[in-house]
C-alpha cells in the first residue's frame, strides 16, 4: 500500500493499526551512458514494495530520490543535496511521520547515503523514535556494473540501454578510493561506470532482488515480531 494513494483519515487509520512506514531513500545520479539516473531509487522502492508485498501493516512512502551524490559530479544529470542537506531532510521527515505512525524503516538504495543516514538516524533514535536503516548487502560491481543492470532489467527493461553498455574500471573498489576520494567518480571512470555490465541478464537481478527483499523482511521481523493485520481504506 502506498501512502500517496491514501486519504488522511485512511492513513490515520493505519497509523492506529500500529502500521509500519517503510521509506525508500535513493539518489539521482549518473549510472553509466546504459541506466536510467533513477536507478538506486528504483531499488529502493522495489525493496520496500517486496516488503509490503511479503508482510501485512506495511506502508511504502513517497521515495526520497535525492541524496548524497558527490562523487558523481561532473556527470551530467547528478542532482545531489550532499550528506548534511540529506541528514536534516531524513530527521525532519521521520519527526513528522511519527506523528502518524510508531515505527519507521529507512530502506537506502544508495552508498553515499550511508553516513548521513546513520547520523540522523542516531539522533532519532536519542529521541525516543523508533526508526531503523536498512542498507543491503550484496557482492557485486561498484557502480553500474552487472550486478545494478541486471536489477534494472528485472525492474523496468524498457529503459535499460544495453547497447550503450561498456565497461568502466573493473579494479576492485579498494584499489581504487583513494583516487575516489580525491576527483570523484570521474577520476577513476570516463563513463561513469566501475565494473563491467556486460552479460547482465534480467534473471540475476530477480534472483538478486529476491535475496535482498528476504535481508530486509528479516530485518523487519526481529524488530517488529508480531503480525499487524491490514486495514484497507
């Protein structure tokens, strides 16, 4: 169920239920000259709708698309706010929407989130809210690579460009932040990509996702163990 399909006194209603808001928090920024700049926002979404899809009394907000993507300046179509921009929008979003619902889950599409997003969850949390981060985990390309085009194949192939897909620097990510840290993405990549998404294939990216949507409902259920039945509006 999705927030902004709902009237006031239906999401007050759930609010009451004891529903559980699940944020996704991504980014706009450059994936390459193949993906969409949507594309960590895109996963974001998809992991909190598999979540509602796999548990009753589950919400999914508005995405937050815009995050804390600086090292990808320089690309066009990058719209970042920076880390401390991000970090107020997340407390004053979570102070506002724990006046309708008791627990949050910020669900993060996107690396460079990370650090803001542990901040102001941390001082949340110092004020008696209950609100979780979850940040996936799972092995692949950096930036663009297989791994992210396989999951975007799976979610909208329609705006996979596979033609335009190269690879980018395939050295492994710690070999290559220090110069990361120093000139951005640019430094590293001309177009943006570090790894290398040839071969992706929609079918790895379900199988991805799936893994990924199971990580998060496990999450969830430790912290929030007992079933919360569905109002419908």
């Amino acid at each position: 169920m999705m927030v902004a399909d709902l009237t006031w006194p239906e999401a007050g209603d759930l609010g009451n239920s004891g529903a559980l808001l699940a944020v996704p928090v991504g980014s706009t920024e450059q994936h390459g000259p193949h993906l969409p700049v949507s594309t960590d926002t895109d996963l974001a979404v998809a992991l909190c709708t598999g979540l509602a899809g796999r548990r009753p009394g589950v919400l999914v907000a508005p995405p937050v698309a815009y995050g804390a993507s600086g090292e990808h300046s320089g690309f066009p179509g990058t719209l970042s706010i920076g880390q401390a921009a991000l970090e107020l929008l997340i407390v004053e979003l979570c102070r506002s929407a724990t006046a309708t619902f008791e627990r949050i889950v910020l669900v993060n599409g996107h690396g460079g989130n990370v650090e803001p997003l542990r901040r102001a969850v941390a001082l949340l949390r110092s004020e008696s809210r209950d609100i979780r981060l979850f940040l996936p985990r799972y092995a692949g390309d950096a930036h663009a690579g297989r791994t992210e085009t396989s999951l975007q194949l799976h979610l909208s192939p329609e705006r996979v460009h596979l033609g335009k897909a190269r690879p980018g620097d395939t050295r492994p990510l710690a070999d290559v932040l220090p110069q990361l840290r120093a000139g951005g993405v640019k430094a590293v990549s001309a177009n943006g990509v570090l790894g290398d998404p040839t071969g992706a294939v929609a079918a790895e990216g379900e199988r991805l996702l799936g893994e990924l949507v199971t990580q998060l409902f496990d999450q969830v259920r430790q912290w929030w163990p007992e079933p919360v039945e569905r109002i419908r509006p």
